[in-house]
C-alpha cells in the first residue's frame, strides 16, 4: 500500500477490535441484571417480583475504547451503571484543554446531573477509557419505579448523599492537603487507578500538572 498504512496495520486493528467485541458480548444478560440487583440489594431490600420490575427498565450499552457514553451538548438521558470497564467524565475549556472531573469503575454510577435532572445539554463528555459495559435507566423509568417500588427513593437518595460526601471530601482535600498528599490518598484509596487511568488524566483530576505528578512518583519535590 504505497503512501498508505501497511495492510498488516489494518489487520491487526481488526483483530483488536473483534477481540475487544467478544469479550464485550460474552457475560449474558441474565448475569449483568445480577451484578446491578447485588449492589441494590444492599442497600434496600426487594422482593422477587419488584427485583424483575426493576430490570425490566434497564437497556444494555457496550462501548470500545475511547467511545463517548455522553458527549458535549448532549442531553444527558440515562443514569449508568459499569458492570465492567472504566468511564471519565471530563470537560473541555476554550483552548481545548481537557480537565478531568470523575471517573467511574465498576459498580460505580456516572452520569451528568446537571443535564440529567433538567435535561439540558451536557458541558462535559464521558469517555470509555478500556471495553465497557453498563446499564443505563432513563430519568422517566426512574420515576417510575418510585411510584412502583417506593424503596427506590431511598436507593436513590443513599447514593446522592455518598456522592455528596465524596465530593466534600475531594473540596476538603483540595483546600488542606499538598498535591503529593492528595495524589498518595487517591492511589491508596484506588490501587489499581494508575493502571487504568493515564497519568496525564490523573493529574488533572488532582489539579496539578503531569510533571508535578511524575516528580511525586520518583519521590521528587514534595
């Protein structure tokens, strides 16, 4: 292929992503709706028949690497949750820069309330970072489940408060901590983030610069 990619490049790409599709398609239905009830029914209890109800609200989305679940100017329709891979949310200034906002991992929710409540457009994109898979339920579903199963308010309302809290401790944290102590809290609280998640995205999540972070890493300037 003169002036073009190589044909092995192409195949090769191929393979990555039929690979990447499998693995996406291989947990049947019936065991994602089990994932989703086990973090339910931790925190409120249902019976058997308002557990299938509940499903019953619930599409499946897959998404490849570096695939948008919520792009700016969007309206923000569905609450998510990961059943498997790894989502950034992120928004993007005037000079193009992208600024980190939340990242969510499995068993975690992520969405954009501020569009998901008013249904307004989306400042923010949230981005596959590897192979995921969630289930979304839309704001209408949601209110109807607190008119049929009322339990779910309080669902909803235990995870808007944790969500809160985390977002106090971050604004605290922010405030009376060092960039190096706030990068060890992240790393200690989620071990495994560094291997999901590129340093420059870490770095914006804290608010400080990638050659801050990688001089933290090499025991630098403290």
């Amino acid at each position: 292929m003169k002036g073009g990619m190589p044909l092995l490049f192409f195949k090769m790409v191929a393979i990555f992503v039929s690979e990447e599709t499998s693995l996406m398609s291989a947990t049947p239905l019936s065991d994602l709706h089990q994932l989703i009830l086990k973090h339910v029914l931790k925190r409120i209890h249902l019976s058997a028949e308002e557990q299938e109800h509940f499903c019953s609200f619930l599409t499946l989305r897959k998404l490849l690497p570096r695939q948008y679940l919520l792009q700016q100017g969007e309206i923000c329709k569905y609450e998510s949750y990961v059943c498997s891979g790894f989502l950034r949310s992120f928004y993007v200034d005037d000079n193009g820069d992208e600024h980190t906002l939340h990242f969510a991992m499995e068993d975690w929710w992520i969405s954009d309330s501020s569009s998901f409540i008013p249904q307004t457009p989306s400042r923010i994109n949230i981005i596959a970072q590897e192979a995921t898979v969630v289930l979304q339920i839309d704001r209408q579903g949601i209110e109807q489940l607190f008119t049929d199963i009322p339990a779910f308010e309080k669902f909803w309302r235990i995870l808007n408060q944790q969500a809160m809290i985390s977002q106090d401790q971050r604004i605290l944290n922010s405030i009376s901590m060092t960039g190096a102590e706030r990068y060890e809290a992240l790393i200690k609280k989620y071990p495994t983030l560094e291997q999901r998640l590129p340093q420059k995205h870490i770095a914006s999540f804290l608010g400080i610069t990638p050659v801050f972070l990688s001089q933290i890493r090499k025991g630098g300037k403290r």
